[in-house]
C-alpha cells in the first residue's frame, strides 16, 4: 500500500477537507474526483487508504472506477410474451413492449434490434422445478450465450432449504454447479418479488447506458 501514500502526496490537486455525516465520509474534491476508499489490514491491523484514480489504474492496468451512467429518458424494455406475471416498472418509470425474447424474460435492445441483455425472473418454486426438471441449465446456456445476461429470484438464498419435498442441499448443489458452467450468467437472490424488479431494471439499465456512452467509463 506504500505506492498508495505515495500517489497521494504527489498529487498536484488539493482535495478540500473531509466531513463526517453519520457514519458516511463525504469528500468535496474539485479534481480527479473519482478515487475511493480501499478498507484492507496491514499486519493483522484494519487500515485505510486513499486511492487516487491515477493509483487505481497503476495498480490494476485496464481495472475501472465505474461512475453512475444516466439516460436522457425512459428506456423501453422488452417483456416475453410467454412471460405470465411480468414485471410492470412503475416505480421506474419504464416502458414494456410485448415480444418473444430468445433468452430470459425481460431484456433491453439496440437500435438494430439485437439484445443487449437479458434478464431471467424466477420465483422460488419455480426455481427449484426447473433445477429439479434440468430446465434451468438449458435457460442458463442460452443466456451464456448474450453480450449480458442474469437470473433473478424472488427470494433469498436461505429460503432454498425451507422448501417441502425437496432436498435444500441438493438445490443448492445444481444452482452452485450452473454457476460454474456458466460464470458468464449472474445469480442474484433479491430476497422479494418487489426487490427483484428493481434490481431488473438497475441492471438492464446499466448495460444499456454502458452501450450508448461507453467513455463514461473510462
């Protein structure tokens, strides 16, 4: 962590001082104003350091400090039409479109029509039927095989040894081994149904901002 320090008395811009609100540290910094906190331990010891955005990018070449991407306006996502219970986002402020998607339950688009990504909605019986039916493997490599891909449960990980007739361990087992066959897809227990649409939109959001301004990211 030495080069860390070091990074930080060389830096030519003056950050402005810290000021504590709750247990939240708020940083006014006119330049260079994407660093972090690294929170780590030196000899047994917790410590924390401050990372500039030049340190950040030595000690991890081609690593990013992603910043929040934003959207001129409301994105249209696309619902599958053999989807029964979709996700509405109104909180969101979103609009659907009803269509077949070749992977997943909801998805977002480019301006030629491809998918972006995708995102696969499971609620916890539904979870553990197409683990035990082998369903979700076949869901899952057809999702391996778009630029992003997700699935979501309406559920928290915990409730998969709660479940009547059918072994917790043994869903727990599948769920870790399609995990490993495909890292490309993310597994994400958003504890509710509610959560889980929030989360859909977050993620479907995201990918389409990185797409129409990558740079934002650089």
């Amino acid at each position: 962590m030495a080069g860390e320090c070091g990074d930080r008395r060389a830096d030519t811009g003056p950050a402005l001082p810290p000021a504590r609100s709750g247990d939240r540290l708020v940083l006014d910094r006119p330049r260079l104003a994407r660093s972090q906190f690294v929170f780590t331990q030196v000899k047994g010891r917790e410590a924390i350091f401050w990372q500039t955005q030049r340190t950040a990018r030595a000690a991890n070449p081609g690593g990013r400090i992603p910043r929040r991407q934003t959207l001129a306006g409301a994105i249209t996502i696309t619902v599958d039409t053999r989807e029964r219970y979709p996700y509405r986002f109104a909180q969101q402020a979103a609009e659907t479109v009803r269509e077949t998607v070749p992977a997943g339950d909801y998805a977002v688009r480019a301006s030629n029509g491809s998918v972006l990504a995708a995102v696969e909605r499971k609620s916890l019986d539904n979870l553990a039927a197409t683990l035990s039916d082998g369903t979700l493997a076949f869901q899952m490599q057809r999702l391996s095989e778009l630029p992003l891909a997700a699935v979501v449960v309406e559920a928290r990980y915990s409730a998969l040894f709660k479940l009547e007739h059918v072994n917790g361990n043994w869903l727990a087992d599948q769920l870790a081994r399609l995990g490993v066959r495909y890292p490309e897809v993310h597994l994400v227990f958003a504890d509710s149904r509610r959560f889980a649409e929030d989360w859909t939109y977050r993620f479907l959001t995201t990918a389409l901002a990185d797409t129409i301004d990558p740079s934002t990211n650089d």
